[in-house]
C-alpha cells in the first residue's frame, strides 16, 4: 500500500515537474516584454492588450529595431507614412520617423492604429489585423468584391496576410493561456 501510494506521489510530483517546464518553454516561445506599455496603452486606446501583445511576437519578436524589407519600422512594424499620419491623428508634437525605433512610442501608434482598424471594422479582429498587415484600402476591396467574408482568415488573398493573421490568432490563444494583463 505503501509503495502504491509513493509511486503515485511520484508520478503526480513528475506531471507538475512537467507542467511547469511546459509553462517555462511555452513563455520562452511567447515572452512578454513591455507589459506596462503594452497594457497602458491598450487601456487608453480600448485595446485588447493580449492583442497587442501578439502582433508584437509576430511582427517583430519584440526587438525594437527591426526594419523590414518594406521599411515598416519598431515592435509593431509601422510604416514610416502610417506613423506621420496616426502621430498627426494623435497630436503628437514634434513626431520624427527614428521615434518608432523607441519601444513607448512605437506600442502607442501601433495600438492606437490596431484600435483604429478595430473601430474601423466593427470589432471584427480579423478584419482588423488583415488590414494591419496588407491594407486598409485591401481589405475593404476584398469585402466589397466579395473576395472576402466578414470574419474568414481563409479567405484573404494575400499569402502574405492571410498567414499574419493565423500567426497573431494563435499567438493571442498562447498569451491568454500564459499570461494574466
């Protein structure tokens, strides 16, 4: 009886052993820097923070001073023309492109613009990141063509988006699991 009841305590020591590595490798694989900005700014904006937190881990793998091939910029890759626009739209004073290399400021524009598209789109998240990734203008031409449905990521058009779209979904799955914002 003994011995049923260690090995039992063995076994029940192993699974919470394993549960905590999988917790520990899964916030490897979905870490979560920033958190202050990323949650005060989703805040002030009415944003999802987790959504945040998720378009970050995709578009940039939370380094600050990526510059993709296009020339979007920062965390949350931005457009140099998106970000005059939206600092103009915010009343940010004396807004410069090289800002969006700064952490604080690149989340605020990029959650700013994501609530935006949100509004934009009714909520609709996957209208919203689509239109993030590929284009406002895009994705109201795929919904009036009828390309795309309301609410289907497998409808985009565009490889490129479609595939951001997926990548944001399942990161937002994996950063509720992980984290309380």
């Amino acid at each position: 009886m003994i011995k049923k009841i260690a090995a039992v305590l063995i076994v029940a020591i192993g699974f919470a052993a394993l549960y905590n590595n999988v917790l520990w490798f899964m916030k490897y694989l979905y870490p979560l820097k920033y958190e202050k900005h990323i949650v005060g700014y989703a805040r002030q904006y009415g944003a999802d923070p987790y959504m945040i937190a998720s378009v970050i881990k995709v578009e940039s793998g939370f380094s600050p001073y990526v510059v993709s091939g296009k020339g979007a910029m920062g965390l949350m890759q931005i457009m140099p023309d998106t970000a005059k626009w939206a600092a103009e739209k915010m009343n940010m004073k004396d807004f410069n492109i090289e800002q969006l290399m700064v952490p604080e400021t690149n989340i605020k524009i990029g959650t700013w613009y994501l609530s935006e598209l949100l509004e934009e789109f009714d909520g609709n998240a996957t209208l919203a990141l689509a239109a993030y990734n590929g284009g406002r203008g895009n994705v109201r031409e795929w919904i009036k063509s009828g390309v795309m449905k309301q609410s289907s990521e497998c409808d985009i058009p565009f490889a490129e988006t479609k595939n951001f779209v997926l990548k944001v979904k399942k990161a937002y799955k994996w950063y509720k699991k992980l984290y309380k914002l």
